[in-house]
C-alpha cells in the first residue's frame, strides 16, 4: 500500500491529501435540507448529510488526489450512525482508487492495540469465517505506550501489506508540552521519530517504509530535523492551511527525490466554499470549491517544493 | 459522577473496577453456540455472544463493584456490530446502577477532541435536537498532544458532571521507553501528572477531581511518587492480576482516606472459570466464577491495603 501511495502521487503529481473532517456546520443548506427531510433531524439524518458531503467533495476530486484522510472523531461524535457513514465513505473512496488514512490515533497495549488493529486493517475470525471491518489502508497511532502499542499493528499490516503513520510532532500549539521536552539533550520527538526509523526497518516497501509518521507543518525546523532520522518514513504533514502551515516552510519534510511526504489539508479544502476567495461558488457547487481549492493547494506545494 | 464513584467505592467497599474486555475466546461455548445458531458466524453473531457474555457477568457481580470498564477496542474489532454491543453494554451497566468507565485512549487536538468528548461522555447538536451518544461516565485519553487535546474533554466534563482518566504511566513493559525518559531530572510520568494535577484543579468534585490519572499496578514505586504528585486525582489501576500487578503492591497507589485509587481487572475476572482456581465452575457457570473471582479480589486488596 506504500508502494499504491508512492505511485498514485507520482502519477497525480500531487503530495497531498484530503482530510475528510466534515462538521454539520461545513456542509451546505441543501444537503442539510434533504437528509432532514428524508430522516428528520435525527442522529440517521446527520450521518446521511455528512455521507452527501463527503461522496460530492470526492466525486468532484477523486481524479486529482492520490489519498483522502477520513478523521474518524468526526463521525464518533454521532455514534453508531456516524461510524456507518465512515465505513460508507471508506469503501467509496477505495472504489474510486484512493488511498484512505483513517486518521485514528489509536494505540494500547498488545491484546488491545491487536484489536484495533483488526478492527481498522485487519480481518476479525468469527467461527470459521474471516470479515474485514473499517478496513482502511493506513491508520494514525499514538506512540505514548512504546514499542508494545505500536507491534500489534506492524503484524497486522505485513499480513495486510498496510500501513501506519505514527505520531510524532503534532500541529497544535501545546504539542510541545511533552513532544518537546530535552532528554539526553534531545527533544522527545526526536527519540520518538528513531523509534519509527526502527520500526519501519521491520516492514519496508521497495523505497519507503509502510511506517511513517505524523509531523506537522508548523514546525518546519523540527520537520527538517526529523527528515533526516526518519529518511525512509513517509512523513504525513497536517496543519497546513487552515491551521497557519505555509507551502515555502514544506521543502524540509520532502527527500531529494521529491517524495517522502503527504501533506493535508481539510477545512481548507472541504469547506473551501466557505473562503473568500471561494465564495462565488456559492454552496450549492461546494464540491467545484473543494475542487478548485485541491488544484491552487497542488501548484502552491509544488511550486514551493520545485516539483 | 466522580462523588458516586467514591460513594459507590464507599458503599460496596470495593475499590475496583471490572474490566468488561471480551474476547470470542473467552466467552463459554454455550452462549457462542446460541449466538451462531441465531445470527450464523457473522459479525451479529459474534456481538451477540459478546453481548451476552457481558450480561451474564454484570448480573451476576453488578451488585459488589461499583464500576465497569469496557475496552472500546475489544467492540471495535468487530466493526459497527461491535460498537453496538459496546453500546448495549454500557446502558445496561448503567441501568444496574453501576458507574462506566469506556477505557477509549482517545487524544486529539481542538475540535477533534471535542468531537471525541461529544461522542463519548457529552450529546451533539443535530438541528434543532441534542443526541447522547455512547455516553459514558468517565473515558480514558492519551496526553501526548498536550492540553490543546485535554482540554476539550475537561470543557464536556464540566457541562456533564462526567471525569476523564489521563494516561500517566502505562501497565505494559514498553512504557518506559518514552514515559520513563529523565527531563531534568524527573521521568515524563511525573511531568504529566503534574499536568493531570492541574487540569484536576479546573474540575472538582467534593473530595476528589474530576481529572483522574491510569497508572499501571506493575510500578509500584512509581505509583508512590505521582500519588503524591496529583493528591486529589483518583488513580485507575490497570495491570493487576493477569498483568501481574499483586495487592500488596497496591497500598501506594491510595490516599490515607482509604480511597484516591480504583483497581482494575478484566481477564481475571471475566474469564475466570479458564483458571485452575475457578475450573470447578465450568463454562456453564462462567458467571458464578466471575463473582467468586470479584468477591476474592476485593477481600486481597482490602487485606493489602488495611481497608
């Protein structure tokens, strides 16, 4: 699955993808409208608009971009009905071609992270049968438990050929709280990013590791840092956009060979009808926004990174 | 919901909490059979069993133990099916009167983790209705993002009466490989409970914060050092019994009230008719097993703690 992302952004040329984050309040009237209409305004009736949204943003873009990135809380927070509209829009992505990071930030401890392992990678035994659940492609894991949170889902994804992204930097401005504390003269994140040097040894595809890890674009010192101990990860970078990140500050998480790095964006690009500059397309064509928005956000990294 | 879990503590005098983890390996043949024959080896089919599972212990110890703690990863292993058997699990905890504790590990940045927080302890806005959703008492998070990811929880929290348990120092073998690491002078643990410490500050309930602390029963003398660190913060005690923890480690991880800790144990107790000690039992009357195994734990650590 490595290898897919690999080749999908060489094709598309296009280091990036979407995060399907959807909000009630991102996602236009009409949509709105008819979901309530259909279910009233019920837990079903949300989960059908944020369905809606979703299949129009990637109907409109699917051509375009190599991967999407389904955030997961975004649809925990209606439950049951959410969950389905996550797995829904999982499955149409893969049908459209692209690769899908479910971004989970799970982690625990051997049986546990096992689990969910399975529940989002792997395959579950129930008698004699075997059924795939969320069945991502790769998934984000938080590495706060060590080396015993993070095996259970290698297994999983060399039975798989899949992946993970484990966090090391975060975007968010308390991140450095604990990810920047010195230890030995190091920050914490470093230690982290050669933990997933380390791992992704154990699980390589032919130039990139099916482990990777989780930077965010508003620290390019440290990305650059971080660049250079990781130098077979795939660095997924978030906080671009909407949460300051700017292209010209991406180079440092790029190798020589132009890959290395996905960067996301998601309200700037799903709500992208919302921005001044996207305005004129008025909800009612949200998905041509989002559409528009992908290819300016594909020239302003390429340009800045000399693709 | 932090003074009914001291009330409840008080009352049954049991500072425990049974950890509803289910595995299809655990649970007994007759309810898998009656499961599979009623739903064939599907994903219903294993929910069920793991449903029915979870009754037949609940009813059988609800009235000695003050709370139970489902692991989200053991239901979302199988899917949407699993999620409703974690669901169904946890209204019927609750109709027993018993507090639940949903050990989910989640930890984002901003609307992220609200999302997670509304999903899981608060209700979401759908028009003009407000929805619970999984809706459980406390729920356990990851710090690693920092405050910027703690913080949401806390804000639901306080709207909800609800608590959340922080990830402070890991039961399993690999946690020291980031939570042990010195910062000037003092492991990470001790700086995030500091941490906990001061969220607890902003969410208190009568005795004890809203903001408790997961510190694994196999480091006891760790245990000593954050009890000290976040006075007022109860402590989750995960890593007894089955992980090895022993009670008369556990006396550390209490304050002088008797109370401030709550002891975890899952395997040891729901699949308590698989050890030689409780064999005479049988699969049959796993449950019975599961209540001798929860009248035991509570009399070894109120001996180990003096209680």
């Amino acid at each position: 699955m490595i290898n897919k992302l690999v080749e999908e952004i060489q094709k598309k040329n296009a280091p990036i993808v979407v995060g399907l984050d959807p909000m009630l309040s991102y996602i236009p009237e009409h949509i709105i409208k008819k979901a309530f209409d259909e279910y009233g305004e019920t837990l079903e009736g949300a989960a059908e608009a944020v369905w809606q949204y979703n299949k129009g943003i990637v109907d409109a873009a699917y051509d375009l971009i190599p991967a999407v990135k389904p955030q997961i809380a975004m649809y925990e927070q209606f439950g049951i009905e959410g969950l389905k509209a996550f797995k829904k829009t999982i499955d149409y992505c893969k049908e459209k071609g692209l690769v899908v990071i479910g971004d989970i930030k799970r982690g625990d401890i051997g049986t546990t992270s096992a689990a969910y392992a399975t529940g989002h990678l792997g395959k579950v035994q129930v008698g004699n049968k075997k059924y795939s659940l969320f069945d991502e492609d790769f998934v984000t894991v938080n590495p706060y438990l060590g080396t015993d949170g993070i095996k259970p889902f290698i297994d999983v994804c060399k039975e798989e050929k899949k992946g993970i992204f484990v966090l090391v930097k975060t975007s968010n401005k308390s991140s450095g709280e604990f990810q920047d504390r010195i230890i030995d003269g190091r920050p914490l994140y470093e230690i982290v990013g050669e933990y997933v040097a380390q791992w992704g040894e154990e699980h390589m595809g032919d130039t990139y590791s099916y482990v990777g890890a989780v930077v965010g674009a508003t620290y390019p010192e440290m990305g650059k840092v971080l660049r250079k101990i990781m130098p077979k990860s795939f660095i997924l970078v978030p906080g671009y956009g909407a949460q300051g990140g700017k292209a010209e500050d991406l180079k440092p998480y790029f190798n020589e060979d132009g890959l290395g790095a996905i960067v996301n964006s998601s309200r700037g690009i799903i709500a992208a009808y919302k921005q001044e500059k996207y305005s004129s397309f008025g909800g009612a064509n949200y998905a041509d926004a989002s559409r528009q928005a992908v290819v300016d956000m594909i020239a302003d990294i390429n340009g800045a990174i000399g693709r």
